[in-house]
C-alpha cells in the first residue's frame, strides 16, 4: 500500500490554512489540521471534513501538542487587524509559544516545518519596495505590535532552531492576500468593502485612501508555500509572497464598487494607528529561488471574491 506523506497544517480551518488543507489532500498527502477555531471554521473545511486521509482536531497551539507527521505547516494565528487586536496577548501568545511547541514537535519528529510569517515584520516600511534583506520599521508598542513583534520572534526561533538544532526550516513573508473563504466579518479591506458593496452601504476608507497595499489571489499563494516546502533545505528564506501589483486602497474601493455595479457612496474614517503607508513585495528571490509569480490578475481575483460573497450573502 502507498505511504502517504503525513502533513500537519496548523491553522488549517482558517481562510489560508483551508486552501492549503484542501491542495495538500489533491497532491496525495495525509492531512492534520489543527484549529482552536477562533477565526476559522467547520465551515471553511466543509468540503473535504469527512474524506478519508482529512482529520481535524481542535486544539490551541499555545499549548504543546503531541502528534507524528513528516511535515509541518504553521499558519494559526489570526490575520486581520480587527481579530488580532482583539485578544492582542493571546496572539503574542499564539506566534511565540505556538512556534515554540511547533518547532519542537518538528525537532522530536526531524520534520520539515514551515512557518507563515508576514509582511508586517517589515512594519511601516522606509525602503519601497520591500525586500528580505529590509530588516523593517516596526513599533514595538503599538496596537499592531502584538502580531508584527509577535511574528518577528517567531522567525527569530526558526533561524534559532536552525543553527542549534540543524532543524529544517522554511519562512514565507507573506503579503495581502485575499479570495473566497475570508470571512464576511474579518475586517481585512477587501471582504470590508466587497460586502459593503453588495449591500450598497457605504464604502468605508480609513484615512484618505492613499496608503497603498499590494493584492495576491489565495490559489497563488498556496502553489508559493507549497513549492516553498518544496525547495532544497538549504534553502530556508526568508522570502517574500505576494503580488507586487500595487493598488492605493481608493483605487480599490473605486474598482469594487465598478465590478458590483454598486450605489454604495465612499465615507471617510480615521486611519488606525500605526497602519503602514505603503506595502508592495519584491518577489525576486521567489522567483529565482521556487520559479514562483503569481498568475491571477487582480480583476480576475475579485470576479471570483464577489460571486462568493454574492452567493453566501443571498443565504
Ligand atoms: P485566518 O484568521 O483566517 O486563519 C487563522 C487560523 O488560525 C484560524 O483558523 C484560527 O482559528 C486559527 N488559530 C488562531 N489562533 C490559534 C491557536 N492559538 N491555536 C490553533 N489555531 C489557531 O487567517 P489567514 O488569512 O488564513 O492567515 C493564515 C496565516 O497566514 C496566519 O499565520 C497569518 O498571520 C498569515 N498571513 C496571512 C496573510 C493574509 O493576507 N491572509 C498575510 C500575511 C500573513
Ligand atoms: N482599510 C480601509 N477600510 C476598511 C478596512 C481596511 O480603508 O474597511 C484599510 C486599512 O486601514 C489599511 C488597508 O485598508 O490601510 C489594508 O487593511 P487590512 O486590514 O486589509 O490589512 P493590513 O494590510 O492593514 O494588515
């Protein structure tokens, strides 16, 4: 009988984490997701809960966790702004002991372990566009610094457990990403504004509109984290992940309201504190490195992100 490769995938029912389940079980793997479903859902892994080789167990990754895989992909910690700060100590608590107890999981099994790290390590950048080799400006008081120091540290145990233990690591930077699955109430600007939108409310921009970020579709991101895993083990990143195509959040709206056909008006909010200005990735050593560029065009990606949301909000 063929052995399966037995993958964990930590944060496995949240918007990321359930694409990655769902590609893992195509390309033939054994599959453990391991969700406290604090952002994700049942919902998420629907399709696919009941087959045979998926297996979900609820547990918090704060906490030590005692499996056997061969493989390891951390993704558990919630990524919207809004969910983030909500419980700010359980998410340092969720990045540093979560990547504690996964890195040494991944020690006693000798298993290759990835970790989903972000481009908030290089906080409110001064260097555009941002590079691995940018070490980042990052608040270390803040309300977003919960997630970006807490995510700092996470790499900093990786290259931590690489040079002491010889553990082989693998650490994406990844950038905005967005498609279906985002929950309606994440809070994260294109779910905002695409529901906003269907329901003709108002668009709600935060600041003037100007502060830029750069979009990637979630089927481009998995095939990076996967031919990330992938890559030989020397090759251990950083590296970034994300589209470079850079978009000012007005430009945005302005686009999503044209696709929708909606009469939504746009209102203004005050900015949050500490939100970066501008965010676009240099995806060089991606694409040297994995052969990696994202192929899905912005309006491409939001076609899809609307008919999903169309349909989950006529439900
Ligand atoms: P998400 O909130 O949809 O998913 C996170 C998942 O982790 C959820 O299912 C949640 O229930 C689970 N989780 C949170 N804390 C946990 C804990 N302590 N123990 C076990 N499970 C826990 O977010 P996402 O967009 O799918 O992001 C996945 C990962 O990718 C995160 O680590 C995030 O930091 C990273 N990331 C995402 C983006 C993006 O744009 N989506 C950008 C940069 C980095
Ligand atoms: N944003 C906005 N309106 C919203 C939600 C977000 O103008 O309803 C802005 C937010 O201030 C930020 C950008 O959109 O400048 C991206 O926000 P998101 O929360 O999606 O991710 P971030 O990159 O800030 O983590």
């Amino acid at each position: 009988m063929e052995i399966k490769k037995r993958v964990l995938v930590t944060g496995g029912a949240g918007f990321l984490g359930s694409y990655l389940c769902e590609r893992l079980l195509k390309d033939g793997c054994d599959v453990l997701c391991v969700d406290n479903l604090y952002t994700g859902s049942k919902s998420n892994i629907a399709g696919f809960l009941y087959k045979d080789y998926f297996e979900l167990i609820r547990h918090d990754i704060t906490f030590p966790l005692y499996v056997e895989v061969d493989e390891i992909y951390n993704l558990a910690c919630p990524a919207s702004p809004v969910h983030y700060q909500n419980d700010p100590v359980q998410t340092t608590k969720t990045s540093v002991h979560g990547a504690i107890n996964m890195l040494g999981l991944a020690k006693r099994l000798k298993a290759k372990i990835l970790q989903a790290s972000t481009s908030e390590v290089y906080g409110d950048p001064k260097v555009h566009p941002q590079a691995e080799s940018y070490w980042g400006n990052v608040n270390c008081i803040g309300p977003r610094s919960c997630y970006d120091e807490g995510k700092r540290c996470a790499e900093t145990l990786f290259f931590d457990y690489h040079r002491q233990h010889k553990l082989k690591i693998k650490v994406a930077r990844i950038f905005n990403t967005y498609g279906p699955r985002m929950h309606p109430n994440d809070g994260r600007v294109i779910s905002n504004f695409i529901v906003q939108a269907l329901q003709n409310c108002d668009i709600t921009i935060y600041g003037e509109g100007l502060q830029t970020r750069s979009f990637c579709y979630v089927e481009d991101l998995i095939e990076g984290l996967v031919s990330l895993m992938k890559s030989p083990d020397e090759f251990t990143g950083p590296v970034n992940l994300g589209n470079p195509e850079e978009f000012t959040i007005r430009e945005i709206a302005e686009k999503i309201i044209e696709m929708t056909g909606s009469k939504s008006q746009i209102i203004y909010k005050p900015l949050p504190e500490d939100d970066p200005f501008q965010r676009k990735p240099d995806i060089d050593l991606a694409t040297e490195k994995l052969n990696w560029k994202p192929k899905i065009k912005i309006e491409d990606g939001l076609k899809r992100t609307i008919d999903y949301f169309d349909n989950i909000l006529k439900m």
